[in-house]
C-alpha cells in the first residue's frame, strides 16, 4: 500500500518541481522556449494528481503484487524533468547573452547617477559660497584719510 502511495507521490513532486522549473524559466530572456515544456507538463501532472487521488480516496481496495506497469509514470517523470534540466543547459549554452552590451548599459546608469551625485554636490556648493559671498559683497576700501593728490604723489614716485 505504501508503495503505492510513494510512487504517486513521488511521481507526483518530480512533475510540480518540473513546473516549477518551467515557470521559472519562463520568466528568463529565453522565455519563449519554455512555453511547450511547461504546456508538457501541466498535461503530466493531471494523471498523476488524478491516480493519487483515486488511492487517496479508496483507501479499502488492497494493492496487488508491484508490477512493472506501476513504474512507467516514475520514469517518466524522471525522465521529463531530467529533460528540462538538459534543456535548461543547452539553452544556456547555445544563447549567450550579449556581456558587451549590458556592460555599457550598466555603465551608462552608473555615469548618469555619479553625475547626477555630482550636480547635486555642486549646487549645494554653489548656494553655500553665494549664501556666504552675497551678504558681503567685495568692495574697493574708501578711507578719506588723504585726499586724491597726495595719494596720487605716492603713486609716482
């Protein structure tokens, strides 16, 4: 009877972690390849779900001798999730992202936040000196101590 159990069950998990893969991949810059593979595997686990249902839901009916027929659905599914792994690594392999490329896109955002930090440091910089500058203006001292021809004389000689 455990057995029973335990090769649904199994064959069960092998197929939801093949899903789970195919969704995950999905998502990737390869998605459009994983659209079949997961189709596959949504038609995979329905049998299974249902036969582990149907022990789950006649627990009286006695299991008969392990047969070989009750091994198909394990190997099958070791075999559709040993796929998409050989799959996920072919796909990695024969399409390379473009490093180059997303090198220079990487760079370009980081130039433009450095520069924007920058700005930023310099405006504040800015606003300090003309706060500090603007309340006293720079000017030519004025002391009427001497008039223009004495001053005028000291300059000549």
């Amino acid at each position: 009877m455990i057995e029973k159990y335990g090769v649904a069950l199994l064959c069960l998990l092998l197929n939801f972690l093949a899903f789970t893969a195919c969704l995950r991949f999905l998502f990737s810059r390869q998605g459009l390849y994983w659209i079949v593979p997961l189709l596959v595997t949504v038609f995979l686990i329905g049998p299974n779900a249902q036969k582990l249902y149907l022990i789950a839901s006649q627990p009286g009916i006695q299991s008969l001798a392990f047969t070989l027929d009750e091994l198909q659905p394990i190997l099958l599914s070791f075999f559709w999730y040993f796929m998409i792994v050989t799959f996920h690594y072919a796909l990695k392999k024969t399409i390379k992202s473009n490093y180059h490329r997303e090198q220079i896109k990487k760079n370009l955002h980081e130039a433009r936040y450095q520069q924007q930090v920058e700005t930023l440091t310099y405006e504040r910089k800015m606003a300090r000196q003309k706060n500090y500058f603007g309340k006293a203006p720079s000017r030519l001292p004025s002391l009427q101590s001497y008039n223009e021809d004495w001053i005028d004389l000291f300059d000549k000689y």
